[in-house]
C-alpha cells in the first residue's frame, strides 16, 4: 500500500545514540545517589486501570480531565497510559502488603510516562521521569532528604535550578481555606479569567496559577494557605526548613505554590531551571499523607518527587564529554585478514577494552579516518604485518602476535 511518509507520533521523540549517552548518564548517577541514600529500584507498569488516577491524581486535575491516554482493552477494562507514577508506587506499596515491612519504604524508579499536553520545547506527550518516595514515615526528615538528593542530582547534572517550597498544610485546613478562598474568589467573580470562575467551585487553588492580569491582581489580595496551617503543620514546616538550611540546601518560599496533582498534603516543592523558557519546572513534589489510605490501603503518610529527563538534559550545562577510557579501532589492511581482525576484536572486547572494526568496506585511508572519528585511542592495522599505533603519541610498532596486540592495547 502506498502510503504518506511515516513520523512519530505529535510529541514524541526518538533516542539517538548521543543522546542515549547523556541519558544513560543521568540514570546511573540517579542510581548512585539515591541507592546511597537506601532507596530500591522498582518498576510498575505503564497502564493502570484508569480508577487508578481517577482517584489517585484527583477528578478535577488537567491530567486526568484532559491529558490521560485512555482505552479500552479486548476485555472492556478501562485503561490508561499512566501519567505519573506516585499513584501506581501506592497501589504496589498496597498490592504488596509493603506497610508490614519496616517503615520507611523508600522506591525509586524512572521509565516513561504520557500526558496529552499541547507539545513544545520540554513538553512531550511520552516523557521520561525520574522518581523516587517515601512511604510510611511523617518525618520531616525524609522531605529533606528527599528535597536534598533531587538538587545533588541536578547540581551533578550541571543544572542550576532555583527551588520553591511551600506547605499545603492538611485536608481540614485546606477545606476550612477553601470555603476562605472561595468566597474570595466569588468577591471578585467579575476580575477573574473565564477558566479560574468555571472552576471556583472544583479547584480554586488554581487561581494562583493564572497568567490572566485580572486574576492575579485579585489573588494578590487573597487570603494565604500558609498562614492558616494548624499548629502541628506549623512545627512539621518548620522542621522541614531547618533541616534544609542545616544541608545548606537554598530555598525560595513561594506560598502560590500550587502543583497540578490533588493528592498533596504539608510539604510541596519545586526545582525552576531559567534555562528552560515556559516549561521551567525541572523536578517537583511534595507530601501525599491520605494517598495510600484514598487508594484503599492503610493510613500511611508519603513523601516524593518526580524529575523529567528530558528537562535535565535541556537545563543541563554539563558539556557531553567523550567517554574515557581505552578505545580500540581495528583496521582491515588486507581483506583476506577479515578473519583475524574478527578474532582480534573479539579478544580485546573479551579483556574489557571497547573495540571495533572496519565493517563498511572502507579504503585503508577511511579505515583511519574511521578510527579518528570514533575517538579511538588505539589502532590495530591487521595486515601482513600486525601493528599497533597509539593516537596520542603517533607511536606505532610491530607486535608479534594477536595476545600481544590485545596486551599492547589493555595496557
Ligand atoms: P509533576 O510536577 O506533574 O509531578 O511532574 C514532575 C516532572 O515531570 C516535571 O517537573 C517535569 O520535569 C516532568 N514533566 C511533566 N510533564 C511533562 C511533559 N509533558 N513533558 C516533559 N516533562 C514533563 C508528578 O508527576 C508527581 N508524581 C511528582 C511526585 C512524586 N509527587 C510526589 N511524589
């Protein structure tokens, strides 16, 4: 059949090998830091029964009103591409009876998610989250901590990022505040942007987010969450506030911190890179303490934050060096020597030394202009004689045999 030309999908995007690299990168630094800090790599799958993040993301949320993948299976089950991943951490930490465990459980996990938003620059439809939790524990500790580790991950990923903190207090307090705000809100109806009246009734958190002037300038004069956290929040803030400054961990308070997910409770946060432009949210999170218990588990407290890849690496100021380390190109110099040089390569792959070989048919003089190009730090000519050219030095000689190329090479 003939056919149009084939791209992927609006809003994603295809891994090529360099930037696989960065990305590899990323990943096993995430590993070190947060596997040094107790956390263990889990894995949840990419569709969740849609009730999942109905309940667990909230009703009233731009993901689950407007960006989640939905569809139907051969069975009639409602599924979604899962659009973040703290909802399905809590329905695993149920499924697996994790609250008999000793308590912290702390996960961490990165794999892809799915939103359909409007794409540009650091906004995709299939993204790539770095995640990591804690569940069973309110100790303030484990905000910290976990505020702490995302910003050695981004400072270690050369991403300079300001962070936002702020505290949503508990449900009583934001219910009282709302009834607050919402009579606010209603005050100054005439002010406000079409979108924040549609939703005075269902999310009026949400006012604090708009762009629109007549909004802002009513919400500037709006009652604060902040002020109004009952004692027991007040003392778990400020707990969370002298540990970071104990890290030296610098903050910005920002009590208009309002984050697209309705599951927070207390602490909430924001990692902003300026590098960015509009989507300027590298990482963020906060506390969920009634997630686990909404999904049907027990009472459990949570704390974590997710981190887009994609928007690291873009943030990132970090120039992709080469990868170190020995890098051998062997060269073909007679085609009936394919043979040896097949063996050769399979030798200094087998001692640990990165190795490749002509493979595309080219003239002796490309094969070296190959090895440039790949940044091989050794060349192996296989030819009626065998050698060994070191590219730092220029120094090339002879060696005797393939055992002594492989050793010429690893050493
Ligand atoms: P979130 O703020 O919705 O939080 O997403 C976290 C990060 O994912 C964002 O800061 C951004 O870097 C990246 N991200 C989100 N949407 C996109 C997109 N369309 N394209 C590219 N990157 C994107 C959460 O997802 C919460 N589950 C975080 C959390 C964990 N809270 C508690 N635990």
């Amino acid at each position: 059949m003939a056919g149009g030309k084939l791209q992927a999908p609006r809003g994603t995007f295809d891994v090529l090998p360099a930037d696989a690299q960065r990305r590899d990168r990323l990943v096993e630094l995430s590993a070190q830091v947060l596997e040094g800090a107790g956390y263990g790599r889990t894995e949840t799958p990419v569709f969740e029964d849609t009730a999942l993040f109905a309940r667990g993301v909230g009703e009233s949320t731009d993901i689950v009103q407007k960006e989640m993948f939905t569809f139907e299976d051969k069975g009639g089950r409602s599924l979604t591409l899962r659009p973040e991943n703290t909802a399905g951490i809590c329905r695993a930490y149920i499924e697996h009876g994790m609250h008999k465990l000793p308590q912290p459980v702390k996960l961490w996990s990165w794999g892809p998610f799915f939103r359909h938003e409007a794409p540009q620059a650091g906004r995709y439809r299939q993204f790539t989250q770095l995640d990591a939790e804690a569940l069973g524990s309110d100790d303030p500790s484990l905000d910290a901590e976990l505020i702490v580790l995302l910003a050695q991950i981004l400072e270690r990923s050369g991403v300079k990022a300001r962070l936002l903190l702020s505290s949503l207090g508990n449900a009583e307090t934001r219910a009282e505040y709302g009834e607050e705000l919402h009579a606010h809100l209603r005050a100054h109806e005439s002010e406000l942007s079409d979108e924040v009246r549609a939703r005075i009734d269902t999310n009026p958190l949400r006012a604090f987010d708009s762009d629109h002037p007549g909004t802002r300038a009513a919400m500037a004069e709006a009652p604060r969450l902040i002020d109004r956290l009952d004692a027991e929040d007040t003392v778990h803030f400020a707990e969370v506030r002298a540990l970071l400054e104990e890290a030296g961990c610098a903050y910005e308070l920002d009590h208009t911190l309002v984050r697209g997910l309705d599951y927070y409770t207390r602490t909430v946060f924001e990692f902003a890179s300026d590098d960015l432009g509009a989507q300027s949210g590298v990482g963020g999170g906060g506390r969920y303490d009634g997630l686990v218990e909404k999904l049907g588990g027990p009472p459990t407290p949570g704390v974590g934050w997710a981190a887009g890849v994609e928007r690291i690496l873009l943030a990132s100021q970090a120039t992709t060096e080469g990868s170190a380390g020995t890098r051998a190109y062997v060269v073909v110099a007679k085609a009936d020597e394919r043979l040896r040089a097949f063996g050769l390569v399979n030798s200094l792959r087998a001692a640990g030394v990165t190795a490749e070989m002509e493979q595309a048919g080219r003239s002796f003089k490309g094969q070296m202009k190959q090895a440039d190009r790949v940044g091989a730090t050794h060349v192996v000519i296989v030819g009626d004689s065998l050698e060994v050219k070191d590219m730092h030095t220029g120094e090339q000689r002879e060696v005797a045999s393939l055992e002594d190329a492989v050793e010429a090479v690893g050493r």
